[in-house]
C-alpha cells in the first residue's frame, strides 16, 4: 500500500481534456461548476455511506420494523 495511486491512461486523457475545457470558461461560469461539481462529490459520498451501511447490514430494514 506504498504505491502512489496513479490514473489509467484514459483518466489522463479525461483529465486533461477536462482541463481544457474549465481553461475555456469565464471566471463566473468556472465558479458555477465548482459550486455544481462539490455539490455532485457531496452527493456521491452520501450515495457511498448509504450503499455501504446497507451491505455491511448497519441500516435498518424498513420493511422489518
């Protein structure tokens, strides 16, 4: 577990493509999709807890109760 995680070659490509585009934004338009993007990250981690406390059996079934 040393290794530095790196990305696959079409991360990179994602990545810099991506790159490309927020350089093609306005200051206000970029602040927007930051604003949009944190909130997708925020979502998806929420998305991760719940999927997991369900497989790991730490949530209550609501049929069950």
């Amino acid at each position: 577990m040393n290794q530095p995680i790196e990305l696959s070659l079409e991360q990179q490509f994602s990545l810099c493509s991506f790159q490309t585009q927020v350089n093609q934004m306005s200051r206000e338009q970029a602040q927007e999709f930051l604003v949009k993007l944190y909130e997708q990250m925020m979502m998806r981690e929420t998305m991760y807890r719940h999927f997991l406390k369900h497989q790991w059996g730490l949530e209550p079934n609501p049929g069950l109760e």
